[in-house]
C-alpha cells in the first residue's frame, strides 16, 4: 500500500457493537483523512464483526458526527455486490456494471445525481485472490497529469450527468473536486439528446487516457474484512478485472454528509451533538422527543414487562406497565409509540389519540406515530387535521423503509399514492384494531412474504417525487395504486419516475392502471365478441342544482333502472339502484357534492333458483387463478354476502367447487378464450375481473381492475377455497422473484 493511504489505515474500536455508538470515536480520524490526500481511509475488521446493520450506523456517524446515530434519518443506499450475469445485462445505468468481472475505470458514484453522495463505502466480505484490486484517484494526482487548457474545458458546466449538465473539474484549492463517470456520458451522447464540441470530447479522451493508467493512481488488494471510506468528490475510483465465475463479493454503502469542506473537521471534533443538532439538514427534532431510557431504570424494567405481556396477550396488564412507564419517563418515544399502539389494538382510541399527540409534539417527523395519529383523527371525523399530519408525515419520509432491512434479500420499492387517500383505524378478523391506509390501494399483506424480501415504501405526494434526486438501491418496483379516479396525479408521478428508471422490473406499470377506469373499461371491453360491461358515463355534481344534475343524466338517455355510485370507491356504500326520476332527485340531494359519479346502466342478470351470481378471477403474471363463484339473492353481490345463503346451500358451494377446481371446463373454453384475450388487451401484471356468463353465453362483465383484495377471511367456514387461495400467494410470489430475476415470460 502507498504510504499517502497507510498513514489512513485506523482500526476499529474493540467494544463497537450494535447497540451502542462507540464508533462515534472513528468520526474525527476518519472524516480528517477523507479531507486530507488522498481522501480514503481504510478500516481492518479481520474477524468481520461488522455487519449489514453496524455498517450502516458506522457510515451515519462519520457522515453527521455531531448526532447520535439514532437520530439520523438520513437516506442510506445499500448494496451487496456481487458478480450477477442477469442484473449485469440491464446495463443501461452505471451501477449495473458493478455486477461484471471487467475492469472498472476510475469513476464517481452516484454521478447522475443532482447531488452525488459525498461518502462511499466498501465492506469487503469475499476477496478475489487473483484481481480486483481497488483503483483510488485521487483529484490531486488527475490534475497533474491534465493540461491548464483542457483543465478549463472540464470545468465548463456542460457535460451530460442524469437530468442535468454539469462541470467534471470544479472548486478551487482546498475545496477541488471531480464528478466524471464516462460511460454515462457517452451514453447521453449517443441518445442524440445534446452534444460536445470537439474541443470538449478531446478534454474527456485526454482524462480518460489518464485515468487507464492505473500505474498513476494507488492501487491495493482489499481482503476480507477491510472497510474503504472515500471521499466521493474528491477521488474516483475503480478497479482491475477478476475471474468470470469469481464469488468476490463486498457490501458498498452511499450516503449525502454533513460539509466535508476543509472547515468541517474542526467543527465536528469542536461542537457537541446538542449544538450541531438544529443545524443538521436530515434533523428536525430535539433530543426531547429522542430521550433514551437509562440502564437498568424502573421505566426500562416497566417496559420489558409491557412487552412480555403483550407477547402473552395479557394486554391489561401490559397497559398497567405501560402506565407506568411513562410516568418514569414522560418523553421516551419507545415507550409512547408502544403504549400508544397497545391503546388502540384494543380500543381505547381517546387514550391512544392522546399519547399519539404527545408523539407528535414531540417528534412531528415520526412516521410510525404520525400515521397512528392521522388514522385516529379521521376515525373520529376530524379530517383537515388528520390530511395536515398526513401530508406532514409524507413530507419527511418520501421512502419508508418497512420491517427490518437485510441486505443479503433484493428490495422492492412499494409505490403508494397518497392525494386523495387516507389512512384510518380498521378491525381485524381477531377482533383488535390497527390503522392501514384505506382505498385506492391492492393490499399486498397475503402477497408478499416478508422473509423473502426488502420492502421500501414510495409516498407519492403532489408531485414529490419529481424532485427526488437520491433513494435506495431497488431490485423492483411494486406499484399498488389501483384506483385511477382517486390517484391519477399519483400514478402520473410514477410513470415519470419510472420513465427516469427504465432499466428496473415494474409490476403494474401505471399507465396500464391508468386505463382502467369505468369508462374507459366500457369503450374498450365491449369491443371483444361476446364480452359485454355495461354503459358507463361519468358525471360531475357540484351541488349547485339538482334539477340540472337530473336533466344532464336523461339527456344522456339511460334507461331506469339505472346504477349511480361515486367515483374512486370500490364498496357498495355509495351504490344506489334508481329506479325513476324522483329517486335520482333524492340520491343526489344527500350525495356528497364536489365529487365525481358514475352512471352505470343496470341489467338484471338473475340466474340459477332466483339467485344473482358474480364470478371473481385474478390474472397473474398473465396467468389467471379463480378466485372465488358467489350467490345471493341481491343485484349487489360482495364477499361477505357468502354467509347470506352459501354458508347453508349445499349447490352454491358445489358450483364454487366446481369453478375453483377447473376454471376452464366450468367456464367453456370459448368464455375462457375471451378472458385470454381481455388479458392481452389490459396488459397489467395483476388485475381482478368481476363477471358472470349471462343466458346467451356472453361474458357480462361488472367490474375490472387491480383494486381487488386477496384475503383468507372465509376459509374456516368455506375450507374448501383455502388451497386455491395459497395457490394466488404463491403465484405472486413467483412473479415477484421472476422479475427480480430479470426472467419474466408472458405465458398464454
């Protein structure tokens, strides 16, 4: 090793754990070389005692030295490298050729971004004895090697980097730095979308002939166990090629940092967390609302207790210990959001409301307590307070990440559209209350397997994620927004977001949602032979009369009667059946104004015995699954109408057997053939259709759309569906590591 980077070799401190922040000792040594040439600092940990999680907060201390590491809520980017033939053939971003054996020339991460990171850090976990040494260039050693003429064109702001041009060579002095990663601009280049001039293209040829020389720059074999911090402004790095079939692997880390100007040593090794803790870009609270408990406390002991009782499900005598909890320690945020959590499992909502107010003012950026706090709020009619803390909550956390991270599984990144839905308290089938967000969403609760995958939340908020310009590495988007009417503005954000990653798997591409609203369902589906959704118009009552409301509906000459429902729900309580003109009259008289409505022309479709029937089938990855074959004897049929008639009906359950057991035959091959084609015309990876085949062998049609739950609820009384219902987790499952996998296949 070349002595600039051996006077930067540190070691760990031998009691740094999870659990505390010993570490914080490394922040000044450590931030000190990244200031100093050649801008690296290397770390032993021989025995690999660091792991995923300790990486991270290790990373969280020497990016904001002067905040305990568990208040820093700054975004980590985390990735397991690894050499990957199927991510490495998405080549289209600069991280894909991370996945290669090739060489890698001397490049900035993250150089597409407004801001790139300022740390980057490499854990290596399995070295490649033969290559893959670590290039370090540092911005000191480029510039000698540069001519003052071509120096001048590199720090022109004209250069192509993601959605912006930018200088390569900026600052002066002390404060120099470099952003170059030149596949990215060639491939900007070659897009047509601008252009250099000559002069300019022979600047970059020149720093790239010097940058192939890696006799010029710090060259080091990393083993296992090494930890290399960089300055990503201040010094590229590379690295020489490995063997094809190499399991080198290592865990790299991005994160943005407090100032690594040359004041910024001095100022973290000079000021207290306490003092620095307002001027910190990624902290919004005081230490009030982040209180830790003192070791071996009363409070601490109630706590335990709390939890244990929980476990067990004595929750009265866990609320007692909670109690007196938080008497000990009024302000301990664990404590309130597990008090305040337990409260409202068991319906104590003023109780709860009351402590997640104390979260709130404590901490008004807390994601767990805000959404807690909103849900009881709009579960109690108060609802501009409940959207305020919403929107306040979203506005600090754009990304979520859900449950505990590992870094060894991919990571989905879940969109959900937040504009015009809201989250509230829902009971569950055991009787106990928790607060989920409610409509516009498929629940991914009986989809998704936990164990098997990361997930990170994408809180889509009035365009907030235009501007988004740094995120975690994810494996898949996961688009869930299924109600076009309530989150058209939200799934337009996303298909942007989307068109700005194209490189990346998407499960239900929101353009496709986009078309499945009612009417435009209508316009399409009825142009496939023998498919039949019925006339559908959408209207718009803004309350001012309701005699014009009535004249515009019988000018667009319905035939009574006729379905009238609001747009954007999905249940049953704004349906309403009209059967004349005084009835549409008394309907919108009491219907909520400013709204949007669907007329929707009824047909009465009553079948076997005097019962009406709705038919429910999933397609996956195009491949379709039956869901579930209800009767009842009502126009208007839901899941929970089963209990109506079928719990007691003995040829109602032989027919959903029958469907169940072989969709095909009990549909006939010419109905199933139509589903097919609908498929193809939808084109979404996971949709539902409502439908029933009427006396002339059509395919009647009351609903299509992503916007269908999958739930276990009726399997005790109906066991017979239980498997077929295993049978649509799992092969959601499969199509979510399908794509992951880059091997996606539409089957027919």
């Amino acid at each position: 090793m070349n002595d600039p980077l051996r006077k930067n070799d540190l070691s760990l401190p031998e009691t740094m754990t999870v659990e505390d922040d010993s570490f914080h000792q490394l922040s000044f040594p450590v931030r000190k070389a990244l200031n100093c040439y050649p801008y690296c600092a290397l770390l032993k940990d021989t025995a690999l005692k660091v792991d995923g999680t300790t990486l991270v907060k290790l990373a969280k201390s020497i990016a904001f030295p002067s905040i305990p590491v568990s208040q820093v809520h700054q975004n980590v980017s985390f990735t397991r490298v690894y050499v990957s033939r199927e991510q490495a053939s998405v080549i289209s971003r600069g991280t894909r050729y991370s996945r290669t054996h090739i060489s890698l020339p001397p490049h900035t991460d993250s150089s597409y971004l407004a801001r790139p990171h300022e740390l980057v850090v490499f854990q290596f976990i399995v070295a490649d004895e033969q290559g893959g040494n670590s290039i370090l260039a540092p911005i000191d050693d480029i510039l000698k090697h540069l001519t003052h003429e071509h120096i001048a064109l590199l720090k022109e702001s004209i250069f192509p980097f993601g959605q912006g041009t930018y200088p390569i060579l900026f600052g002066e002095n002390r404060d120099k730095q470099i952003r170059y990663y030149r596949v990215q601009i060639d491939k900007l280049l070659k897009s047509g979308a601008m252009s250099l001039s000559d002069n300019h293209m022979a600047a970059l040829d020149s720093l790239d002939r010097i940058l192939n020389q890696p006799r010029l720059f710090k060259n080091i074999h990393l083993q296992a166990g090494d930890i290399l911090l960089i300055n990503n402004k201040k010094v590229l790095h590379g690295r020489t090629g490995f063997a094809d079939g190499s399991r080198r692997m290592l865990h790299r880390i991005r994160l943005h940092a407090e100032d690594f100007g040359p004041g910024s040593v001095a100022k973290s090794r000079n000021s207290s967390p306490q003092s620095n803790l307002a001027n910190a870009k990624s902290e919004k609270v005081s230490n009030l609302g982040k209180q830790k408990l003192p070791k071996n406390s009363q409070a601490e002991a109630h706590l335990n207790k709390a939890i244990q009782f929980v476990h067990s499900k004595h929750f009265n005598e866990a609320l007692e210990q909670y109690r007196q909890a938080k008497q000990l320690s009024p302000n301990d945020m664990k404590i309130l959001e597990g008090y305040g959590h337990l409260l409202l499992k068991v319906g104590q909502f003023e109780e709860s409301l009351a402590v997640y107010r104390h979260c709130y003012e404590l901490d008004p950026s807390d994601y767990v307590c805000g959404l807690a706090l909103s849900s009881l709020l709009d579960d109690q009619g108060s609802y501009a307070e409940a959207r305020d803390i919403l929107e306040n909550v979203v506005q600090h956390h754009l990304i979520a990440v859900e449950g505990a991270s590992d870094q060894h599984k991919p990571t989905v990144l879940r969109a959900r559209g937040l504009e015009n839905c809201s989250y509230g308290v829902m009971i569950e089938l055991d009787g106990y209350y928790t607060y989920r967000l409610r409509g516009g969403h498929f629940s991914v609760r009986e989809f998704l397997d936990n164990n098997e995958i990361n997930q990170v939340i994408l809180n889509i908020l009035k365009g907030n994620i235009d501007a988004i310009d740094a995120y975690p590495d994810f494996d898949l988007i996961l688009n869930t927004i299924s109600c076009p009417d309530l989150e058209r503005s939200a799934l337009l954000a996303l298909a942007r977001f989307i068109d700005r990653n194209p490189d990346v798997p998407v499960i239900n591409h929101p353009r496709a949602v986009l078309d499945t609203t009612r009417e435009k369902n209508y316009h399409r589906l009825n142009a496939l032979a023998g498919v039949v959704f019925p006339r559908t118009e959408r209207l718009r009552w803004d309350g001012a009369s309701v005699s014009s409301i009535v004249n515009e509906v019988l000018g667009l000459d319905f035939n009574f009667p006729i379905i009238v429902r609001m747009a954007g729900t999905q249940t049953g309580h704004s349906v309403g059946l009209i059967n004349s003109i005084q009835e549409l009259k008394d309907y919108f008289s009491s219907a909520l104004t400013n709204r949007e409505y669907y007329l929707i022309q009824f047909y009465d479709r009553c079948r076997k015995h005097g019962f009406y029937n709705k038919t429910r089938i999933f397609c996956i990855n195009g491949q379709y699954y039956p869901v579930a074959n209800l009767f009842r004897d009502f126009w208007s049929i839901h899941s929970g109408d089963r209990y109506y008639a079928m719990s007691t009906t003995e040829w109602m359950q032989e027919e959903e057997r029958a469907y169940l057991g072989n969709c095909v035959d009990y549909l006939g091959k010419e109905n199933y053939n139509k589903l097919l084609r609908i498929r193809d015309m939808v084109g979404l990876d996971f949709f539902g259709i409502d439908f029933t085949i009427w006396d002339d062998q059509s395919l009647f049609i009351f609903e299509l759309n992503p916007a269908m739950r999958h739930n276990f609820d009726h399997v005790k009384t109906f066991p017979y569906t239980e498997p077929y219902l295993k049978k649509i987790s799992v092969a959601f499952g499969a199509m979510v590591k399908e794509r992951i996998d880059g091997s996606s296949v539409l089957s027919s």
